[in-house]
C-alpha cells in the first residue's frame, strides 16, 4: 500500500522538529508520490526552502503576495489541487491559526481556502500542548473534522520530557497510507486479545524486578487489530504508552495478575502474547522496606516460577482461542530457540524478534521480525519496519491464516 497517485500538500511551519520533514519529503517520494511543499516564514529559519526544493524535486511556495507565484498558480489552486494537506510540524501557533481561521499568510491562507481534507502533525513543548489555550483549540480543531497525527510522549529538543513530541516520519507516512487506503477490514467482529509491556514483581513496598519493555509493539497491535474490525481487549503491565481509543484496557502489575486478566477475557477467537513477561517472582516478598544495615551481608533474594501466561493459554482443553500467537524474545541462536519455543509452548504462531542491545528493539520504536509457525520449516523474514507499521503487517497476515 503506497500513497501512490494521490497528491500531498505539505506545510512545513517554524518548529526544531521542522528538519524532520525533509525526512518525510524522501519517504513520501520514495514511496513513489510527489509533493508540494510551502514553508511559513519562522520555518525557513529550521531548514532551507533549497534542501526542500531538492529533496521534493518541486518548486517550494513561501510568500502569498508574489507576482510569479500567483501568475503561474495562485494561492486558490494551490489550496484546491490536492488529495491533502498535511501540515508537519505543525506549532501552537499554526494550530491556533487554522482554529480561528487566521490567514496572514500564505500557508494559513491556503489552509482557509481549501476543500481537501487536512492533517496536522503537532510538535511542541509539553506546557505549550497540555496549556488550555491549545487544547481549547484542539477540540475546536476536532469538531472541525481536522485530523491528528501524534503527537507522542518523548524527550524533547529543550530537555524536558512528555508529550508534544512530533509523530516519527515512518509512523507519519503509516498514517497517510491509512488515510488514502484504510485499513482492511480483515477481523471484522473477531474478539481478539493482546498482552502488552513488561510485568513488575515486587521485592518490597519500594523495590521490584522489571525489564525493559515498553509495550510499544503490542500497543501498535492493539491499534491495528481495531482498525482491522476486530473487539478488542489490552492486558498491560506497567506502560507509559497510551491506551488506544476504542480498546478494551486491563492494567495490571504482575504476571500473576496478567493470567488472572487474561482467563477473564476468554473465550477470545485470537490471541498475541506480547507482553515481556518476568519468569519469576520473588519467594518470599518481605511488607516491609528491607533496610540495608552496616556489617549485614548483601541479601541473597530467591525467585519463585511465575506461571507461563502464553504455555497455559495455548494448551487450554475448553476455551482456547483459535489462533494463538507467541513472541520470542532472543538475543542468540535466535531461530533455533525460537523453533525449540513455539514447540515447547504449543502456540500457532511465533514472532521472533532479535533483541540484543545492538538491535535497539526492546524499547525502541523499530522492529526486525520472523515468523514461524507450528510444524512448518518455512521462515518468514521481514525488513526492519516501524513498530506501527509491522503491527499493521502482523494483523493483516493474521487475517490471512486465521481460518487456515
Ligand atoms: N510468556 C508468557 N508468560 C511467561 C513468560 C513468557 O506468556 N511467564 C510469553 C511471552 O508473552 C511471549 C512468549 O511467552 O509471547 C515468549 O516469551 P520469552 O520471554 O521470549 O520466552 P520465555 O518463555 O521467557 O523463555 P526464555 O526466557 O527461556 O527465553
């Protein structure tokens, strides 16, 4: 699926996140379309209308009352002769424009003057976006049928930390690609269950045994499993991810508590355990802090098996779901263990994913995965590919095989 023969207007306007979108123009391209670019005036002080120009191989529009401009286009045509316009990154400041319908300039004049349909990318400083003047003109925004891509929680360039973080380009090009072409109703009524990010089990009142999941993959899962129709339910261990809209959540702390959530949820037609499990807990959890004191020796803990959520579900005599779907998680032998896995769990499906640190997976906002299914030599691989993306790809091959 590619933005293939549709037309983009991009407005690029005056934030640090603005350099992005030169990465965008080379996706957009790549994926073999054209687009229009116009920059605001405070965007051109981010990055030059002349690695703009050549990036998007077009001419780059800046000023509303330029006599070349009008003669050749006009500010109207410009505004009408587009599939979208995509506004990345977009400020508070163009954001409470198009809300007010403010047209001082070009690209806010084009945004008044259009028909086609709009997309905003917001990026900004976390008070700037959670201050009740954006977000009274969000809703306006909102009601005025504009669309959001992101923003998403992050670092920022000024050092702080939370959302206002512009949308990554992969993930802004995922979203153009659904605009153009939504996704395939494949799990239409199809109740689907996903567990997501890592589980925490205590030590004492203060201390606990983690690991480095985010829930990113099975957040995007969760996503694209209601975009393809289905009902679905989130288990999730501890996350800084966003529940999704629409989407049935179950927070949960431990693994325990995980299974618990999980048999509740049943009966379900689907499935996908990918949640980071800890394989044990702590024997014997202590209620009160456990004090460190001069001349004691290091404290030696002792770990209990957690249950395995995905080995019980899978080998379930009555309720089990039609299409289970494991992870595995390595980082050597990577398919052989993942092999010996799926046997060992009795799963449908597995999803491997190489997660030694070179890869960045764990945590990051990319995947590399396989696929193999039970009882079956052949191997999947596909390329590295934004997490939201591969969910997307995930979903779809389930749809295919679901009824195999
Ligand atoms: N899993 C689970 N419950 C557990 C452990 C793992 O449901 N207690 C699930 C995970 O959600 C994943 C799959 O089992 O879908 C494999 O997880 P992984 O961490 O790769 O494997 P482990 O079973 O933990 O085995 P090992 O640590 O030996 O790799």
């Amino acid at each position: 699926m590619s933005v293939l023969g549709k037309k983009i207007l991009l407005i690029i306007s005056g934030g640090i996140a603005a350099y992005k979108a030169l990465e965008l123009i080379r996706l957009i391209k790549k994926s073999g379309r054209g687009v229009t670019v116009v920059m605001t005036k405070s965007a051109k002080q981010f990055v030059t209308p002349l690695s703009v120009a050549a990036l998007s191989e077009n001419k780059v529009y800046e000023e509303l009352f330029s006599l070349t401009d009008e003669a050749e286009m006009g500010h109207i045509s410009l505004s009408r002769e587009n599939d979208l316009i995509l506004v990345m990154p977009a400020t508070a400041n163009i954001l409470a424009k198009l809300a007010h319908g403010i047209a001082d300039d070009l690209p806010t004049t084009l945004l008044l003057a259009t028909d086609s349909p709009i997309l905003v990318a917001p990026a900004m400083n976390v008070r700037m976006w959670e201050s009740p003047a954006t977000q009274n003109n969000m809703s306006i925004l909102r009601k005025n049928g504009i669309g959001f891509i992101g923003p998403v929680e992050g670092d920022m360039a000024c050092g702080e930390f939370g959302f206002g973080r512009l949308s990554d380009p992969d993930d802004i090009l995922v979203a153009l690609n659904e605009f153009f072409a939504p996704a395939v109703k494949v799990l239409t009524g199809k109740k689907l269950l996903i567990t997501a990010g890592p589980t925490h089990e205590p030590i004492d009142p203060v201390r606990f045994l983690g690991n480095l999941s985010s829930g990113k993959q099975g957040y995007a899962l969760a996503v694209a499993a209601r975009d393809a129709g289905a009902i679905v339910t989130l288990i999730t261990g501890p996350s800084n991810e966003v529940i999704p809209l629409g989407v049935n959540a179950v927070k949960v702390t431990t693994a325990e508590q995980m299974l618990d959530a999980v048999n509740q949820a049943l009966p379900v037609d689907i499935a996908i355990f990918a949640a980071a499990v800890a394989d044990w807990k702590i024997a014997d959890y202590s209620d009160k802090k456990i004090k460190k004191q001069v001349g004691d020796e290091i404290k030696t803990l002792s770990f209990v098996e957690n249950p395995d959520i995905l080995k019980t579900i899978s080998n379930l005599k009555n309720n089990r779901p039609k299409l289970v779907v494991g992870f595995a998680a390595e980082t050597d032998n990577v398919i052989d263990n993942a092999k010996a896995k799926i046997k060992r769990k009795g799963c449908d499906l597995m999803i491997v994913n190489d997660v030694s640190p070179k890869t960045g997976i764990m945590g990051g906002d990319h995947n590399k995965i396989s696929l193999i299914k039970l009882n079956d030599e052949q191997i999947e691989h596909w390329d590295l590919a934004s997490k939201t993306q591969i969910a997307k790809q995930i979903i779809e091959y389930i749809g295919r095989i679901k009824d195999e």
